[in-house]
C-alpha cells in the first residue's frame, strides 16, 4: 500500500511539470540593516536632482542635492584608499553642521572607515584624549580654531597623520591638507552610475560593522566611546521615520550639533533618507529670523529653546502699546494659557466661534512667525515645560517630546501626533522593550542599544546585563504605557537628615517662573536645599518695570532688595507642595548664563552638575554658612 501511494504521487508530480510551463518568482532581493540600504532605497523612491541641504551665505541660501553629496563621498573615500585606510580605522570630525560633515560621514560609510565625531566646543586636551583613546588615523575640522586645537596637540598623537581643514588657509604645512584640493571632484555623477557604485559597495557592509563612535558630553565624569553600528541607527531610523511620519515633503531647520546622536540621527539621518530638505540655521539666536525664510515643518529642538520662544512672546504682548490691538493679543493669550493648564486640550474647544477668532486674529499671526507650516517640533535632551507645550499645541503647534541617550542610537520613545501626552516622553518605539527596575531605573532593550564602550568592557558589563541596557534614568510607566522620566539616578541625593531629594524635579518647577532660565539644585549631605539660578535677563529687566523699580543697570537689579523678595517670594509660592526637605531656603543669582563655551553645559544644554559646582563652590558655601 505504502508503495502504491508512492508511485501515485510521483506520478501525479509527473504530469504537472509536464502540462504546465512553470515560472519562477523573482528572487526577493535581501535587505540589509545598513545605511547603505537606506541610501538605495531612497535613490530608488525619491528625486534626487532637488537641493535637499541649505546653507545661508552672504544673506541667500546656497542648496547641494544628493547627487552632488554622494559624488563628493565617492571621490574623498578614493582619497581614503589612495592613503590606504582600511575597514575599520578612525578618523575625526570637529566641525559646525555644513555640507562637508555630510559628505565626510558617507565616505566613512563607503570605506568602512569608523567616524568620531567630536564637539567644536572642547577644549585641546579634551580634543587630544578622545583622538588618543580612538586612535584616529586623520582629524577632519572646519576653520582655522579648530585647526589650531588639534595642531597644539598633534605632538601628543602618536596615531594622527593628517588634519584636512573644510575651510582654505593661508597654513602651509606637510600634514595639514585642504578638502576641496583632496578631493579630486570631477563633477557629478550619473544617477544609474552611482546606484551601480553602490550596490557593489552594498556587498561588502554588514549591520553589525561599526559605523560611529561618540562619545558622552555626560553631566559627569570622563566621557566614553559609545560603539553604534550599522543596524543600531538603521533600525532607530525606520521607527522614527513609522512614527512621526517623515517624508520628502519635510523641511527640517537644523541648529543643533550632528556631533551630537539627537541631532545625527533625528535632524540629519532621517531628514536624509526621508527626502526632507535640511536648512542649517546658524546658532540658536538666529532661529527667529530664519524660520520664516526656511518655513520648516520640524524642528528638533531642546526645551529651553521653547521655553525662549515662549518667554519672549509673553514680553512683546506685554509691552505692546496699549489700545483694542493689545487687548485682542491679552484676552488670546490669556485664553491659550488657561487651556493649558490641562493636561491634554480638548480638541472640541478649537471649534468655538471664540476659539476661531482667536486663531484668525492671533494665532496665525504667531505661526507665521514660524513660517507657517511647522507640523511639530521634537523636543529631547531635557523635560519639557508642560505648560509650555500645552500652550503652543492649544495654539495650532504641536511638541512631541521624546526620550533617548547615546548608548541607544538614541531614540527610546516618542509621542505621537494627534495622541499626544504632555508630561511624559511618550511610548516606546517599534521594536524597543521598556521595563522599570525595582528601585525605579529604566531599562531598554532591543537593536537600537549599542554595541558597547570602545576600550571599555567592564563599564559594557555594568552597563548592559542579560541584554537590558540600564539607563541611569529614573521613570514609571503609566496606565497607557507612556513613560514618564522623574531623575537621574546619579542626580539624586540625601540630605544631611537622610532624607532623598531629586534635583531635577525642582529645577524644572522653579525654570516654570518666566524670568528664570537656569536653575542648580544643590543640597547633597547639606542640612537644607538651595539654588544657583541665572535670571533671563530681559525677562527679569520687564519684571523690574512692572514692579515699579526704576533700576536700569543689570547688575545692580540682581543684589535689588525688592526685586530678590519678589524673586523669593515666586520660589514659595511655586514649591508650596513640595515636602519640607525639598524646599529651596536659599538661593544666589548669577549673572552669566551657563554655557557650553565655558564648559558648564552639554550641548544639548543641560548643566554639567559637578562642573558648575566646583566652579562656584565659593558662593554655595556662603550659603550655608553666615559670613
């Protein structure tokens, strides 16, 4: 019986192939987690003749499209073999955004060549240890500063060779080169060319090649080699890209640092491969004047550039002349500002023939200050301002804060447009796992966590166990499963009574007075919390006004009697339900804000707590003891 089935069987498989002409399928083509898919397949979907990077010069914007990068990227990675550079080798980036950081970093991805980004901002013996511990080969940077930083240093780096300068110098020098000169640019490229070049070039990158290494500003301690491969920003990337609905009829307006992973990943990468166009705004100053020219739909952005706009929008309705026009603005604001104070705005409410007034006489006009066509802006690197968000998405402009670090390529989760939660960083990305330790860390886990420290296993060890990457955050999950961040587990500290304060906390209720910008709570083994705070000087100088204080000089307004009881005041009725132990009892006005120039802020412009500390551990002192 068993024979006879048999035979049926092959018989029948007989006659099948026989009657039919078969035709195979087309073999699926693989996918690789690389940059360099993405790169194809955005080849393959969108125009590549358009400008999509804008860089303004002498008051006009200047645009490269994508086959121009790409053929610039070609001809420096032949620069890279002529030197003979191998897969996996280091070379540096000191520079501002511009197109030359963009095209250096593809050429990295073509040769194989590993890529460490470093911040403008650093000092040369910062410089000289990330090039010593990296071992870069070559160190590419901007002007002439950067230039010299490297070169007071070059002594002490056995490993570097050469620094290739973007910008042309009169410095003639053997191991100094000039980009445009080593380039060999002999034009574009044909389209159908460089996809060719690329799919031999596909072959040889793998996802878990590396392809960068950054290392941590960090608000403490010395900064570490975070190894990000080829798959941690591929997968990072296409969720962002799922999630915040990204295409090639975005525009981004790009001020942060790429030397930072927020910037890198958000502001450069998925713009890149989205088809978005990418206009560089030359400092967070001049955001004002170039949104309206740029008429960006995302910004990536930190809170304090919100909390900025906000402030200053406040002080010109404020000191508008007084007739029906302010009083429009004051009853719109005022409308605005008491949605806000919900936790999610009623969308139902902007249908109110009050609502739609307002909009019309008011609310356009403050969005056209933006350009008028921003979707959202992206907020990262700090806790945003509830109120703040809440009052601009009331206004018709949404903030989606997200949550992210380095190790994670960076970003862990996102709100979402339309499902917006203010006061937490949103839910997790597709394919990242979020759980919380049992004394309140978060840990993540999925592609996007790193490959590890360069040079530093034991701190990879503590850092990732059994695949769960432990954030150092502090956090919960609420009932809908967005996550909320509370501190840094390192920020947190005792009090001298035992007692644990969380510092974070406190600065941003206090940051919420519109006339303070920055706050440092200090109180670690002390028997009562206070504050360094820097006044928003403009903000402060309008309070003075209003108040009746009739003191012009800055100086003098922050040692004012009357303007420091206002100031007190404002901290205790801001902290009245607070514990006691939380409470701030003393506080000292600087007059310089905190930055990254002097080392006191990260570049996402958080407050380096050890560093400002030291600093100005004199005039903490005084506070705790009488003089």
């Amino acid at each position: 019986m068993k024979k006879l089935i048999i035979l049926k069987v092959k018989l029948i498989l007989y006659i099948n192939t026989s009657q039919f002409d078969f035709k195979l399928k087309p073999e699926k083509v693989m996918q690789k987690r690389t940059l360099i898919q993405l790169l194809i397949n955005a080849l393959e979907k969108q125009t590549n003749s358009e400008g999509v990077i804008f860089t303004k010069v002498n008051n006009r914007y200047t645009s490269v499209n994508r086959l121009e990068i790409l053929s610039k990227a070609l001809s420096l990675e032949e620069f890279f073999k002529k030197n003979e550079l191998n897969r996996g080798d280091k070379i540096a980036i000191i520079s501002e955004n511009r197109t030359e950081w963009i095209i250096t970093d593809i050429a990295c991805w073509f040769s194989g060549i590993v890529n460490v980004p470093i911040y403008t901002t650093l000092s040369s013996e910062s410089v000289k240890y990330i090039l010593n511990d990296s071992k870069c080969i070559f160190c590419f940077v901007s002007n002439a500063l950067q230039l010299e930083k490297v070169l007071s240093v070059k002594d002490s780096l056995p490993d570097l060779q050469k620094v290739i300068c973007f910008n042309y110098l009169d410095v003639s020098q053997n191991d100094v080169l000039y980009f445009d000169r080593i380039l060999n640019y002999r034009g574009v490229y044909d389209e159908s060319y460089i996809k060719n070049i690329l799919k031999q070039i596909w072959k040889h990158v793998n996802e878990e090649d590396l392809l960068t290494i950054i290392y941590t500003s960090g608000t403490t301690g010395i900064p570490k080699g975070v190894m990000l491969t080829h798959k941690n920003f591929y997968c990072n990337i296409q969720s962002c890209r799922k999630t915040m609905l990204i295409d090639e009829n975005d525009t981004f307006l790009s001020y942060l640092p790429y030397s930072h992973i927020y910037e890198r990943t958000t502001g450069y990468y998925l713009a890149f491969f989205s088809g978005s166009k990418i206009y560089y705004a030359k400092s967070i100053d001049s955001i004002g004047a170039q949104m309206p020219e740029a008429k960006p739909t995302v910004v990536i952005t930190v809170p304090r550039l919100l909390d900025k706009i906000y402030n200053k929008l406040m002080r010109n309705v404020d000191e508008m002349p007084e007739g029906f026009r302010k009083k429009i603005f004051v009853y719109a604001i005022d409308m605005a500002k008491k949605r806000a104070d919900k936790t999610c705005p009623e969308k139902s409410g902007k249908s109110s023939l009050k609502y739609l007034l307002a909009d019309k006489l008011v609310y356009k006009k403050i969005k056209e200050k933006t350009g008028g066509k921003i979707r959202f802006f992206v907020s990262g690197g700090g806790a945003l301002n509830k109120s703040v968000g809440l009052f601009f998405d009331y206004i018709g402009i949404e903030t989606l804060e997200g949550y992210g670090m380095t190790e994670t390529s960076p970003v862990i989760s996102v709100n979402v447009t339309g499902k917006n939660r203010y006061g937490t960083v949103g839910k997790p990305l597709d394919g990242v796992e979020v759980k919380i330790a049992r004394d309140g860390e978060i840990l993540v886990k999925g592609e996007l966590v790193m490959k590890g420290y360069y040079n530093d296993e034991e701190e990879t060890k503590r850092t990732i166990v059994d695949g769960w990457l432990h954030t150092g955050d502090l956090g919960k999950i609420d009932e809908e499963g967005h996550i909320i961040i509370t501190d840094r587990k390192k920020s947190l500290f005792k009090s001298s009574g035992g007692k644990y304060i969380a510092p974070a906390h406190i600065e941003d209720l206090i940051k919420t007075i519109p006339y303070i910008d920055q706050v440092l709570i200090i109180g670690n083994e002390r028997m009562y919390v206070t504050a360094l705070i820097v006044p928003d000087k403009d903000e402060l100088i309008s309070v003075a006004k209003k108040t009746g204080i009739a003191e012009d000089n800055y100086l003098l307004l922050l040692k004012n009697k009357k303007i420091l009881e206002k100031i007190e005041n404002d901290i205790n009725e801001i902290q009245k339900n607070l514990a006691l132990h939380e409470k701030v009892r003393k506080f000292t006005l600087i007059e310089k804000p905190f930055s990254i120039e002097n080392g006191e802020l990260t570049p996402t412009l958080k407050i380096k707590r050890k560093f400002v500390e030291e600093q100005y551990a004199d005039l903490i002192e005084k506070m705790y003891h009488k003089v």
